[in-house]
C-alpha cells in the first residue's frame, strides 16, 4: 500500500483536473466537447489521430527536439557524407536466388515432420494435419472436428486430440498420454496426400512469391533490420497486461484473443486499453473479425502473431532483435497476474521466461515448416551464424534485453545492490542463454547509470516508480547544451496532458492504479527552469559492464541513458576501440548518433510514421561515416512499449498502391487476417505483418530517386548491422575504405592461403569492400601506398581458392 500511496501524488498531478482523478479518456473528452474545448488526451496516452511530431517521429526520443535548434554536423561534412552514401548505393548489388518456404511435399510423409499442414487420407478420409509441436498434430477432418482415440470426433481441440507420430518403416503411428491412436482395427496408417481437407483457421499472408536468399552462404545481404522489439511481452508486467500471444499451439483462434477483464465486461472494463486508445470500450472479438485491435494506437494487444512476422519476413525482413523486456515497479503496481508464479516481478527471472518463450516458439515455427530447422525464424548468436540465415532466405533473430533492473543492480539510497562479480556471472548467464544485444536502463536510475527520464504527462508517473525503486526522485539539473538539443527530458512542475506520447504504457498503469482512489498526495520535486540533465551519469559498475559485454562480443545499446551517461559510455567505447554499439529506437541525443557512426556503429531510429521517419533518414544520411558500409534500421518498439505508424489516408496524393513489389520481386497485396483486409493506407501499422507495406509507404513519402534511396538504404540495414556485429568480434574494417589498415601485397597474400575459411580470411585481412557471390574483394599497399585491388576467390563451400592481385 506504501508503494501505491507514493504513486498516487504523480498521477494526481498529471490528472484532467480536480475531482477527475480516475476519469476515463471519453468521460474526459466528452466533458470537454460540452464546453466547446478541443479533444485533450488524457495522461499516458500514445499519439494517434492528433500525432505530435515532437515524440513518435522525433530525432532523439532522449530529449525535446525543435526545428530551430543546431545540427552538430556541420554542412559541409554534411554534403560529404550524403556523396558517399550516393557513391555507395551505385555500387553492385549481391545476386539473389529464389528460395522455396517449404520442402515439397511427397505423396507419402519421409518423416514424421512432413505431414506439417498438409491433407492425407487417413482411415477413410481426408485429415488435415496440423502441427501443435514438432512431430506431433491435431487431426482435423473434414467436418471441422478432431480425431481421438476409437475415431470419435469432437469441436474443440485439447490434450486428447493431440498424436505424438512416430514412423515405423511405410506406416505412421500414433500416440498421446492416453495411449496410442486407434481406429477401427487400425493402429497404424500409410499415410498418402489427398484433396478435401477442411482449412484449419490462421491469418493469411498475402504475399506471393518466393522468398530470396544468397547465391552463396557468405556473401554480402539484403534485407530489412528492426533492431527494438518485444516479441514475448505477453509475459511482462505480470503477465496480465497484454492480450494475446505471439503463438498458441492450437492456432490463432486461441493465440489472439482480448483479455479476460476486457471479454467479461465486454470491451467497457478495459481501463488499461481505454486509457492508452483514448476509446472509452472496443470490440473484444480478436479472431477473425480484429473490428478494433490491433491497431497502431492499441499497445495492450498482440502484435507480433508469428504469421504477421512471417508475412514481414516474406516481404523482406532478414533481422529481428527481440529484445527481452520487464519493469519490476510496474509489474507489483498492475493489479492482474496471470498467475502466482509471475507475482514476484523480478526483471531477470521475466527475462530467462522469455527467453525460453523464444526458443519455444522458434521450435513452433520449426514444425510448421516441416521439422527442425526449417522455419524462417532463426535465433542466431554471431554475426557468422546469422549472415548464414539471411543467405539461406530466413530471418536472423537475435536476442537482447531491455529492462530497467539488469542483473538486480538496482540502487538503494546511492547504495548499489550489485557487484563487479555479479556482473560478470549473469552477464555469462545471460549469454550462454543466447543474449547478444542490451541496454544498461529503461525507466529508472540504477547502480549502472543515470536514465533520460520521460517528459510530459508521463514524467511525473515515472519518476515516482524512480522513487519507489531507489529511494531518491530523478536528480534534473538546469543545463545549456551547446547544440541546444543533446540534454535529457525535461520535467514540469504541471505536465502538460494533451502532449501525445510514446512508451505510454508506463503512465497508463500509474493513472489506472489512481483510478481506484486509493492514493493520497505527494510532493514532487520542484525542477529549475530547462533544459534539463540528470546529474546521475555512468557510475563504475557501468564502466565495467560496457566493457564486459565488449570482452564477450555483445552489442551495448546506450539508448534511455542520461545524456551525461551516454557521453561517458561512448568515452569508453572509443577508449576500447569498440565497435559494437548501436542505438535501436532513438533513445539516444544527436551529439551521440556521429559518435556512433564514427565508431563502426549501426542505428535503427524509431519507425513511428513513414513521413516522420523519412525525416530522420535524411538527417543520419548526413552522419555517415565514409569508413563504413552504409545502410539504416528501424526499431518498431511494438508490443506494449509504442505506439506504431499512423496511417496517411486513401486520399493523399502518393499513396500505397496494392499489390506492389517487395524487396527480391515477391508481391505484396493487402493483408487478410481472417475477415479483416489491411490497407497500410487507412489502417497504419496496425499489426507487425504491415512493415513490408510501411516500407512502401517510405518510397511513397519520400518521392522520386529519393524514394528509390531510402529503400535502398533499408535493405542494406542487415549488411551494415552485420558488419558493426563482425567488428565487435575482433573483426578490422575493410582496407579500401580505410587507408591505413591496407597490408603490404606480400603480407596479404602470406596470410591468406588456400582451404581457409571465409570467417578465417576476415580474422587474417579485415573486412571485405565486396562480398559477391564467391569472391571478396578488399585492398592491398604496394610501393609509394598505392592502393592494389587484391580478390579471394572461395569455392561453393567457402574454402579459398585462389588470391588475385590486380596492378
């Protein structure tokens, strides 16, 4: 109750005035309509229809950015970096190969994996075969009913109906926990493939078309990297605060479904939802009519359904970062639990749950596909691994973490809760567990470093979870920053509530817990005039961190730190020579994005809208660094945390044109997803599936050669993340574009001999200038430094087979 009665003076404060503490969004707007006022969002609210450039589209969501204030980069350097991009964009591009999304099907099964979605006749009847986990199946006949033991059928699926195959020579038998599968005198089957099955319910894709891949495993990519997103935030917050789920063994008819106190009331006693939508009740039917979620502005619901990740994938997504996320504060505030287990809110023990989640939903993919291995969502844990998938025509996904106590280093009253040695062994936990890629802080201040805060109406909500978790308020001090942007979020003594604002969730659960008045007052600190920086920086603990995820290759994101931290992060950074850094969802200040680029770095700014994003494209076009390949991510943050991309609407000048090629040729129509059609045009990014169409919407917005561009400069973001990956292995940037690493011809062609690997031939001479086909290309010094093409030539397999020097 203590806990509860601290939060309550923030959202007191933040509330739509007195006596209106606990209104719902359309009580609040209503009231505001009858006396003629405009529409206010109440606190906590994301962006939608009204968007605010100054959050969801804003260069840095660190700080508050305006038009007015000083570009870091000067102009010439600048227009210097803007020519290398165009340089770089001529350059030849990776030949692709057409790849198949499943092995083809034979008329009998090969294994017991093989009959995954596919019709056969089986005791005298189509059966269609659908896969609850790798080799075991629902039986769905053509009746729309489930086989169980002695051929009863029945409606619904459950343990009963599920058959675990085994293959014994021709035959396919059957078995679960109460034995095995007979019907009739049959206990066996010769399983054959048939017409007539009835369609098991699923979200459609919509594309078609193969998917590309490389003509050879190591050669450059292509393809669209998301470096921020919770793709296992249905487990967060207790495990009640997200609807649905991104797979459910028994389909999407049970994977996305609302919530149990949105269905119960239908759709009015979602105080959660209603306060971040802005919506006083929605439709609670998920499949398959989805009439209100999801929807860009809906951060309670599902919106990484394995399919829409499929269909991203299909139109040319190659690299997926799911980031591994929780808030312990947020977590004991939220009244729902899914169950006791989840009560406790501890940020690792949520994190080891997702992750499993992880490998348990790579292996549900796997059985679609037809058996392990097979499915297009890979979890990779190097840079090798990964740039195989890709070439392979899959989805690299990597795994990181997001969370605002990592390894319980929590701080009490300035008294850190966590050792060096502590570190260092959850540090080794989490990486054996397959974690390639982290943040130091989310939310609060802890024995790491100092946080950016969060401004307007969420602010104050924030702040008091800071309080609760350390004992102390967020430390703001006046500060002048030269630019006039690099500072963090500055507070205000009275928030500002029509301010659209993103991570909305964070104010939503303070004010929802408000809305049961049981909270008395608080004082807040009073704040100086901004701008604002958190005094509290990067403490020793976090010195030593960074340099413990470069000692074992990771990549350190310094994305939601102070800016005082950051700049003493990105100190350590140089200091190590380190090229794994990346900021995934521009939570970092314009005085770090350069040093980023200068590092060997790699950054993803948030996607928000397509014209806002087109926007900030532009300006990291003029931060390139001429050292490196160049190419741009995005960090779509879904799933509870941000609000998506709004739609433009059918009438703009330039809209999305259906079907249209995605990237290596697929076409892409408008989403079917049950009854629901999805147009990016009216509906935005109302689900994860609707990237590919985002990205067309980029080449829409951005016009002409111009959209051309930035769709190049997308699909090279899974080279160029690739190669920042490589660099923090130890791997030296390529010798052409970087005069002083060139070796001497001789040294080059006495360190790269015969039958050595590619990754042995990276370790030996650095990276490559070209990666095509079978060959790499990089540069020698020959006498007076001139400069000397030197190829490799490798076989199929990737062993070398030759070293031609030209000049």
């Amino acid at each position: 109750m203590t806990a509860l009665a601290l939060v309550g003076s923030a959202i007191a404060l933040t509330g739509p005035g007195p006596g209106r503490e606990g209104t719902l969004a359309a009580d609040f707007n209503a009231e505001k309509a009858a006396q003629g006022l405009p529409h206010t969002d109440p606190p906590g609210t994301p962006a939608h229809t009204h968007d605010d450039p100054a959050t969801k589209n804003a260069l840095s969501r660190a700080s508050e950015v305006s038009a007015e204030t000083q570009d870091p980069t000067t102009a010439a350097q600048k227009r210097s970096a803007a020519r290398y991009v165009e340089k770089q964009r001529r350059m030849k591009d990776p030949r692709l190969t057409r790849v198949p999304v499943t092995a083809k099907r034979r008329t009998h099964p090969q294994d017991r994996y093989a009959m995954a979605n596919g019709c056969y006749r089986m005791a005298g009847g189509p059966v269609f075969f659908k896969p609850t986990a790798l080799g075991t199946y629902l039986l769905y006949d053509d009746d729309r009913r489930f086989i169980l033991d002695g051929g009863e059928r029945v409606a619904s699926p459950s343990p009963a109906a599920e058959w675990r195959a085994t293959k014994s020579g021709k035959r396919m038998a059957f078995r679960n926990g109460t034995g095995p599968l007979r019907i009739g005198r049959e206990s066996t089957f010769r399983l054959r493939t048939a017409k007539g099955c009835a369609a098991y319910p699923e979200s459609q894709i919509s594309v078609r078309g193969k998917p590309y891949g490389g003509a050879t495993s190591y050669q450059e990519v292509r393809g669209y990297v998301d470096a921020h997103t919770h793709g296992m935030a249905f487990e967060f917050l207790g495990g009640g605060a997200h609807c649905g789920k991104p797979w459910d063994r028994y389909g999407v008819a049970y994977a996305l479904v609302d919530c149990p106190d949105h269905t119960t009331t239908g759709g009015y006693g979602a105080l959660l939802e209603s306060l971040l939508s802005g919506e006083a009740n929605h439709d609670p039917v998920g499949w398959p009519t989805f009439k209100d979620w999801p929807a860009p502005e809906s951060l309670t619901h599902e919106g990484t359904y394995y399919r829409w990740l499929e269909r991203a994938w299909r139109g040319g997504q190659r690299i997926f970062v799911n980031l591994l996320v929780e808030n312990n504060q947020l977590c004991m505030l939220y009244p729902v639990k899914k169950s006791l287990e989840y009560a406790a809110c501890d940020d690792m023990v949520s994190v080891r749950r997702q992750a499993r989640d992880m490998y348990e939903m790579q292996d549900y993919i796997d059985a679609q596909f037809g058996g392990p291995g097979k499915g297009f969502y890979r979890i990779v844990t190097s840079p090798w691994q990964a740039r195989r998938v890709v070439n392979a025509g899959k989805m690299a996904v990597v795994m990181g973490i997001e969370t605002s106590v990592p390894f319980g280093c929590t701080v009490k009253l300035d008294v850190p809760q966590c050792s060096t040695a502590e570190i260092d062994r959850q540090l080794d936990a989490v990486h054996k567990m397959g974690v390639r890629q982290m943040e130091l802080v989310n939310k609060f201040d802890n024995a790491l470093s100092g946080v950016a805060g969060d401004t307007g109406a969420i602010g104050p909500v924030v702040n008091l979870g800071n309080f609760l978790e350390t004992g102390s308020f967020w430390d703001m001090k006046h500060c002048e920053p030269a630019d006039g942007e690099s500072h963090d979020n500055n507070q205000a003594a009275i928030p500002d509530i029509s301010a659209g604002q993103q991570d909305a969730l964070f104010g939503a659960v303070g004010q929802l817990v408000d809305s049961l008045g049981l909270l008395p007052d608080l004082a807040l600190p009073l704040y100086p005039p901004p701008d604002h920086c958190n005094s509290r920086g990067l403490t020793t603990l976090g010195e030593h961190t960074i340099k413990a995820l470069a000692k074992r290759h990771m990549l350190f994101d310094p994305d939601h730190m102070s800016v005082k931290a950051r700049r003493s992060s990105m100190d350590t950074i140089e200091e190590l020579d380190y090229s794994g850094v990346l900021s995934s969802h521009s939570w970092s200040t314009p005085d770090t994005y350069p040093r980023i680029y200068r590092s060997g770095g790699f950054i993803a700014p948030y996607a928000g809208d397509s014209t806002g994003f087109v926007g900030k494209w532009r300006r990291h076009v003029g931060w390139a660094d001429k050292r490196y390949y160049w190419g741009l991510g995005f960090g779509a943050d879904i799933n509870g945390l941000g609000a998506q991309g709004d739609p433009r609407g059918a009438d703009v000048r330039n809209p999305v044109r259906y079907p249209f090629r995605g990237l290596g040729g697929v076409r892409v129509q408008k989403q079917r997803a049950g009854q629901r059609v999805y147009d990016i045009n009216v509906d935005g990014v109302a689900q994860y599936g609707l990237y590919p169409d985002w990205v067309e919407d980029l080449r829409q917005v951005a016009g002409g050669a111009d959209g051309a561009d930035i769709v190049d400069d997308m699909a090279r973001g899974a080279e160029a993340y690739l190669q920042t990956w490589e660099r923090a292995e130890g791997v030296r940037p390529d010798a052409c574009r970087n005069p002083g690493l060139r070796k001497p011809v001789g040294k080059v062609r006495s360190l790269v001999r015969r039958g050595m690997t590619t990754q042995q031939v990276l370790r030996a001479v650095g990276q490559p200038y070209t990666r095509l086909g079978t060959s790499y290309g990089t540069c020698a010094r020959a006498k007076g430094d001139k400069k000397v093409p030197v190829t490799i030539s490798f076989t199929k397999a990737g062993r070398v087979r030759a070293v031609q020097v030209r000049g």
